[in-house]
C-alpha cells in the first residue's frame, strides 16, 4: 500500500485551477522529485500534500486514511510529515528555539529535546549556532535551519519544495550535502519539487513532471530525461532538439522519418504515416569536420549558425537543413576549430533519438 | 501665579512625604487600572487572534467597528454601565453601583476595542507564513497562533500600555459608576475635579504631577518597545 496517495485531486484560487486531476502514489521509503517550470502547481500539490489547504476535489489519502478533511486526521498525519519551504521562515528566537519547537508542540521531555535538536543542528552542521537569533542567519544557514526543524521530529515523510532556489552556489552545495546524507540514510520518504533538473535526476527514484497543473509525466529519471512522452516534458529536461516529421519507411522497428526533404533513421512502434516528433538531446549529437565511419546511422552536413558559451560548454546550432543543436567542450570546439560559418557534419545514432506522436 | 507656584512646591512636599491620602488615590487609581488592563487583556487576546484567524462575512465591518470604537466617549461608557447596574438596571441586584468594580467594568468596556483592535492590527503584520510553517511542524491551530503572538509579543505590550494609559486617565466612567467616594472609589482623576471644585489646589496638583509622572513611565516604556 503506498504511504501517499492523491486520487483525482484539483485546487483553484479565485475560479483559477491551478491543479487539474492530479493522481500520485508515493511508496514507503521512495524519493520522488516533482519537477515542472514555475507556476505548474509543484508547490500546490506540495502544501496539498502537507495538509496545510484542503483541495478544491478529489482525495488525500496518507497511510491508507482518507485526511482530506477531517482536522484530527489532518493534524495526525501532518504530525508524521515535515516541510522545508522555498523560502524558510523562521521564528523570532534563537536557533534551538526554532528547532525545538516542533519537539515542543509534541510534548517531547526537555532532555529528549535538548539532544534530539543538538543531533538535528550538527546533522546539518549548525551546532554552533544554537544560540544566535535565528533571523540574523543568511539564507543558506536559514534554510539548514530549517531542515534541522524537519528533521528533529523524525518524519516518516519529508517534503522539500525547491529547498535550494535561491542560495548561492556554497549554499546550494552545503544543502546538498544535507539533502545526500538524510536520502543516503534511507529511512523516510522524501518528496521534493525543484526545477533544478540535475538535482531531481540524482536524488531521485522517480520523477514527476507537472506542467500546467498537471501531472504530465511518471517514470524514472532515465525514462523521463531520455523518454519524454510529450514536446512539453522533452523542452523541460533539455531536449533541444524537437524536429517535426512524419515517418514514411518502417522496418519492423526502425522507421525513417522525413524531415524538411532530410531522412532521420529512429526507432518507433508509431505506425507508418504518423505525424510525429523526432526528440534529440543536444550532447548525443557528435560533430566532425568531415564524413567518418561511424556506427552512427545519421549524419548531416551543415554549417555553423551560433555558437554561444555556457561555462565551460559550447552551445553549437547548425544549419543541416534540419536545425541541429549540439554541446561541445571548449577545448573540443578550438581543436576543431570550429567558428561561425563553417561547414561540419553532424552525427547522431538511432538509439539517441526518441520519437513521440505529434499533437498539432 | 504665586498661588500655582505655592500649590506647586505644596504637592511636592505630599508627595515625598507619601501623604497617605495622596498613596491611597494613586494606588488605587494604578489597581483599578491595571485589573481593568488585565481582563480586558485575557478577553482581548483570545478574541483578537479569533478575529484575525478565523474567516468570517462581516469581518471587516466587525473591524472597523471596533476602531470606530477607539474614540468612544467615557461619560457614554459611564451612563451605560450606570444603566445596567443601577438599582433599577438589568444588573442592579448585584449592588456594583459606586463601587471600584464598576469602575473596572466600565474601563474594560472603554479599553477593550483599543487592545483589540490593536491585537487585531499587530496579528495582520505577521507573515501568513509563520503560522503556516508552524502547522507544517505539527502544531495545531492555537499552538500556531501561539507562535504568531509570540512574534508580535512587543506590539501586544503596546497594546496594553495604551489601554492601561487610557484607563488611568480617564474620569467619565469613575465619576458616573464610581461615585468619588472617598477612601473607597476615589481616583486620581476623579479627585483632581474635586479637589480643584473644593479649592484645595495642592492635592489637586500634586495628583496631577502623579499622573503626568505615570503617562510619563507609560511613554518611556512604549518608545522602549517600539525600538525592539
């Protein structure tokens, strides 16, 4: 039986629903990233999930009981969950005070609270601010802080909505570090929206993805990021390239699809005819300066648009008839000399590109 | 001017000399108002986070009664609460009438939409968050508005500083319910009419210095808070 499970549930604000017909089923001891661009509801579902509003239809189940609505249930199981807000608020006090309080309201003894929250605050190395008033902390250590208070009271489910927007670099590494050690623990079950896709792809077990109010997509963070089952999804986890085609050869599986006059060789179960969508991340795509052997069964040549640097990547678009975008290091693009205008070919094998069904 | 000079000098002297007329005026000014100050606190904050909590039709027009309230006239206290509890009133039977009990009813119901509506103010300056995050820590409804007043705690002691300054100072309800009997319900402000009426100027005056000396304390204290 799952620990969480949301069966048809939708909010709105105002006659605006911004939570359409979600239905989700959290396991025991699961990390489950929720991910989606700002304003897809993520924090929503998150504060849904919490209890902290009663949705506008549909159930919320936690532990096998309907907590919906009911106050007593709803305060029995929010006792069992913890949530580190977006934006950590912390109350005027010191930092002990802040993390004892949830210890407090459960009536815990004085001893238990002083070592349970001395265990919390080095857990997420903040022993030795015990004393400091909490609300002259910087966001990273607010944020520590505030995961120490979810911690202290050993949830048995963990709900983090994007608990490193909006700290520095350091911060979000030191976060991180926390974040690592409690999933590494395995002991709760950890829910956490974040629009930092890296970060959902390596804590999670499985990823969903919310656009619009809507739970588009579940899976694993592999069939998520390599199988986005729409254009929406694909754009979300950086699959730049979405090319438009219709596939007019099929071999059992492997289908060819024409393209602006340009045939892509995939692989498809769609039928022969099918207006689709050939998906291509930008890192499976291989540049060479002239034609090679390669086991690649695609190869374009083209010639170079823009290149535009992003750290220590390239960001490369090409003109192959079909416009193709690429990343290479830095040090790969000098020693291939690449600059704008040049004519390069572009390499990409089947297995690389997945093909979903066009909705126009 | 010499008279106010002589008067001026005279109330001093009752003054450091704790002239048990003048203790027992301004004692029992300071009792009256600080029980007033008391209930209407254990009445006020309940309500107050009741009000700011709870959503309810008609809640702002409730609001902005109880600030409209703020300016109410003592002596229209007074006569409602001599109303209720003179002999022929609904509460006459309980024989409050001329007491310092019906003095502190009367200040209660005078202070009460000040702290109230001040509670009521501080309580909306607090960020929804807080009581949110409380909840989400497993609080229940009042252990989170329990957080909330804790974070507004200095903007509450404001609120029953102005309502104890306001109770002090007043005189429309202790003269209407209180009577001005001496030794029993006589404040300093009550004394002060009476004093001046009777010509007797340095017990006027040196009650007067008290009070000023009070609302004195009272800005001292408030100017204190609101540095916090």
């Amino acid at each position: 039986m799952a620990l969480i499970r949301v069966v048809n549930v939708g909010q709105e604000y105002g006659g605006k629903y911004v939570l359409k017909g979600v239905d989700l089923e959290i396991e025991s001891g699961e990390v489950f990233a929720l991910i989606g661009p700002t304003g897809a509801g993520k924090t929503t579902l998150i504060r849904l999930l919490n209890l902290l509003e009663t949705p506008a239809c549909g159930q919320v189940y936690f532990d096998g009981v309907d907590v919906t609505r009911s106050e007593r249930q709803r305060l029995k199981a929010r006792r069992r969950m913890a949530y580190v807000q977006q934006k950590p608020i912390v109350f005027k006090m010191n930092v002990f005070g802040n993390v004892a309080c949830g210890l407090k309201w459960r009536k815990v003894r004085k001893e238990v609270v002083r070592s349970k929250v001395d265990n919390a605050l080095e857990m997420v190395g903040m022993l030795d601010y015990t004393k400091r008033d909490a609300r002259t902390l910087s966001g990273g250590e607010m944020q520590r802080v505030a995961i120490a208070r979810a911690l202290v009271t050993d949830p048995e489910v963990l709900l983090l909505d994007e608990p490193t927007a909006n700290l520095d670099p350091v911060s979000v590494s030191k976060v991180e570090e926390v974040l690592e050690k409690i999933i590494g623990q395995k002991t709760m079950t950890v829910l956490m929206a974040t629009h930092d896709m890296p970060q959902g792809q390596r804590f999670a077990d499985r990823i969903g993805v919310m656009i619009n109010g809507e739970m588009t997509q579940i899976g694993s963070p592999n069939e998520v990021f390599c199988s986005p089952q729409n254009r929406e999804v694909a754009e979300l986890v950086g699959v730049e390239n979405v090319i438009a085609g219709v596939i007019t050869v099929k071999e059992d599986e492997l289908v060819t699809i024409e393209v602006n006059g340009n045939s892509i060789q995939a692989i498809s179960e769609l039928p022969l005819g099918e207006k689709v969508h050939v998906l291509i991340r930008p890192e499976d795509i291989t540049f060479t300066p002239a034609r090679n052997v390669s086991s690649a069964r695609n190869m374009f040549d083209g010639e170079i648009i823009r290149m535009t640097q992003v750290g220590q990547l390239v960001r490369i678009e090409v003109d192959c008839g079909i416009p193709l975008l690429g990343v290479l290091t830095m040090v790969s693009a000098q020693e291939l000399g690449l600059t704008i205008g040049i004519r390069l070919y572009a390499s990409f094998k089947v297995t690389a590109i997945h093909v979903i069904k066009r909705r126009d | 001017m010499t008279e106010l000079w002589d008067g001026f000098l005279q109330a001093l002297q009752l003054i450091v000399s704790f002239d048990r007329e003048v203790m027992e005026i301004a004692g029992r000014s300071l009792w009256i108002a600080a029980t007033s100050c008391t209930i209407a606190m254990l009445i006020c904050l309940p309500l107050g986070c009741l009000i700011h909590f709870r959503s309810f039709p008609g809640k702002r027009l409730l609001i902005s009664v109880i600030q409209t309230l703020y300016s109410i006239p003592t002596v229209l206290i007074g006569l409602l609460v001599f109303l209720f509890i003179s002999n022929a009133g609904p509460l006459g039977g309980l024989g409050l009438l001329f007491s310092p009990a019906a003095i502190i009813i009367g200040q209660v119901i005078l202070i009460s939409p000040i702290m109230l509506g001040l509670i009521i103010s501080a309580l909306s300056g607090v960020d929804k968050m807080v009581t949110e995050t409380a909840l989400s820590l497993g609080a229940t409804r009042v252990q989170a508005a329990i957080v909330s007043v804790r974070e507004v705690r200095y903007a509450i002691v404001t609120a029953l500083i102005m309502g104890f300054g306001r109770a002090i100072s007043e005189i429309g309800i202790a003269l209407i319910v209180g009577g001005n009997i001496a030794g029993y319900s006589r404040t300093i402000t009550t004394a002060i009419s009476l004093e001046t009426q009777r010509g007797n100027l340095e017990l006027a005056i040196a009650l007067g210095i008290i009070l000023v000396f009070i609302a004195l304390v009272i800005n001292i204290g408030l100017h204190w808070l609101q540095r916090k």
